[in-house]
C-alpha cells in the first residue's frame, strides 16, 4: 500500500446572534477548533 498525503477539512458554525449576548464565546469557539485542528495535523495530514 502506496502512503498518500491526507486531506482533512474542518470547520465550526455558530450562530452569530449569541455573540454580542455571551463575551468570549466567539473566541473560545475557535480556541476549540483550532485544538482539534492541531491534533489532526501531522506528518502526511493537511487540515
């Protein structure tokens, strides 16, 4: 079996009504994708 490089794709979705009524959710939301997006890169893997 021949390594052939991997191409992941993410993304998050959020409502943007529900920033201006909770401070830092926006932030924190992509705080959490890009954790996961560090986790999936590596060697061989784009995200």
């Amino acid at each position: 079996m021949k390594n052939t490089p991997v191409r992941v794709g993410l993304f998050g979705i959020g409502l943007d009504t529900y920033w201006p009524q909770f401070a830092g959710l926006k932030e924190r939301l992509e705080g959490y994708l890009g954790e996961v997006s560090a986790k999936l890169d590596r060697p061989g893997a784009s995200v």
